[in-house]
C-alpha cells in the first residue's frame, strides 16, 4: 500500500504519552490513529519518530501510515486537524516510498529542556517549562554537559525499568543556553534511552545550582549506575524537537531543529 509520513505536534499535558495503551488511557498514537482511520475509512496504524512519556510535548514528531485510502494531501491535512482534539496538529503530510520508516531511519533526534529559573512559579507556562527558584549557572551546566558528547554507555542516564538492549548511544550536541529567565538544554543524539533527556537535566541543573562539582556528570556516566545520578527532572519541560532523516526522503523539518552540518555528514 502507499505510504505517508505526516509531521505532528502536541501538548501532552493531557496524555499519558504517545504509545496507545489498554484500556481507556487517552494516548497521542491513539488520537492519530483515530482521526486517520476516519479519514481513511479503514483502520489505520503509526509509527513514530520517538515515544514520548506522559507530560512530554512535541514540535517536530514524525509518524508514517500505509493505506489504500484514496486523498489529495490538502484533504488529508484539513480531514486529520478537523478529527484531531485541539492539543494534537497536523502541520504537514507527503507521499514517501516504502523505504521510508519513521523511527528506524531516523538518523538523529532533537529534544529540548526547558528550564524557567526566577524565584516565583509561573502561571502560563506552567505546562510547558520545569521551574526551579534556585540561580542556575547556565556556565557551569554547560562545560559540565560537553562530558557527555560522543558515544558511551549511557546506563546511569536510562530508567531502571528502559528496555533497550544496548545502553550505548552517541551524543552529537548538548548545548545549553540562557534567554532572560529561560535556561534552554538542547541535545541531539543518534537515539535516546527512556528518560535518558532527563535525567541528564536533572544532572545538569544540581551542577548549575552549586549542588554538585561540574565533574559530576561525568562521574555519574563513568559509574553505569542509575543510582548515582540524582533526580529525573519533571517531563513537562521536555519537548521532542524534530527527527532528521536521509535527504532523499525530503522530510521537512522545524526552524527550531539544530541539527547543524548533521545534516550534511550522517
């Protein structure tokens, strides 16, 4: 059957992740799902770019689907956004080949943490931002996470219940930032651990706050021990950025992706 890639994004405050689960648990593949199957007329299944966590939101996710369902890309666009709930969006759908494969092609991914640090909560962001009223050194944080650049075994960075076979993976940026009241850690990695993102900012942000020495990262990696590695920060500052795929396949990508010269050399 022909395949589509379609690029999807979301707030999933309201989900428990994106994997479609027993019972009545609202889910993201689930919603996809459903507004395609309508669309379609027939059942329809997804794969995605990278299973987020319950909490964790989403820019730049990539799915694909097979069908036979006959539907010009403008139909397919406004039928799925006129099925979705408003937490869930289409912003594009194109035709691939049968080679192209959502999550196993992909050849890196971008995930976002987003710290807001001042000494009152927020309000509107309260959703979409971790808020911590102890000063963060965004310094400090960031010669900490060049550490973690390059491909190591990641065991004390994983969820003692992940159940990837290797714990190895490659770390090609880690870029931390700060706009204002905003500390932004940016990674970019061949493929990622369940809870790997944050557990590396729960790291970072004890580093950043004076509670741990800036050779603390790179302690807890050496040690593939997830027990030495601190707190998991909360999953509402998360956000999957974009998946980058082979060029052939045309699979647009986010302004806010950073994937750099990884475009041009993977």
């Amino acid at each position: 059957m022909p395949r589509f890639a379609l690029g999807v994004e979301y707030d999933g405050t309201a989900f428990m992740g994106w994997q479609r689960q027993p019972l009545a648990a609202r889910t993201v593949q689930g919603c996809v799902e459903d507004a395609l199957s309508t669309v379609a007329n027939h059942p329809v299944q997804v794969i995605c770019a990278g299973r987020t966590d319950s909490g964790v939101h989403a820019i730049g996710q990539v799915v694909h689907f097979d069908t036979d369902a006959v539907r010009d890309m403008r139909a397919w666009l406004l039928g799925l956004n006129a099925n979705l709930p408003a937490d869930i969006a289409v912003n594009w759908v194109k035709p691939v080949s049968d080679e192209f494969h959502a999550r196993f092609q992909a050849k890196a991914r971008h995930y976002r943490y987003t710290i807001l640090n001042r000494p009152t909560r927020p309000a509107l962001d309260r959703t979409r931002v971790t808020w911590t009223h102890r000063p963060l050194d965004e310094e400090r944080m960031r010669i900490a996470g060049r550490d973690l650049i390059g491909e190591h075994d990641f065991s004390a960075y994983r969820a003692v219940e992940c159940q990837a076979r290797s714990p190895v993976r490659t770390l090609h940026l880690l870029q931390v930032e700060r706009e204002g009241e905003l500390v932004r850690i940016d990674v970019v990695a061949n493929g990622f651990l369940h809870h790997m993102v944050r557990n590396i900012a729960g790291v970072l942000m004890a580093i950043g706050a004076g509670k741990q020495e800036m050779d603390w990262a790179r302690c807890v990696l050496a040690g593939r021990d997830r027990r030495l590695g601190g707190i998991t920060a909360p999953p509402h500052g998360l956000c999957f950025m974009a998946a980058l795929y082979p060029g052939q396949f045309e699979i647009p990508l986010p302004e806010a992706a950073l994937f750099g010269d990884l475009s041009v050399r993977l």
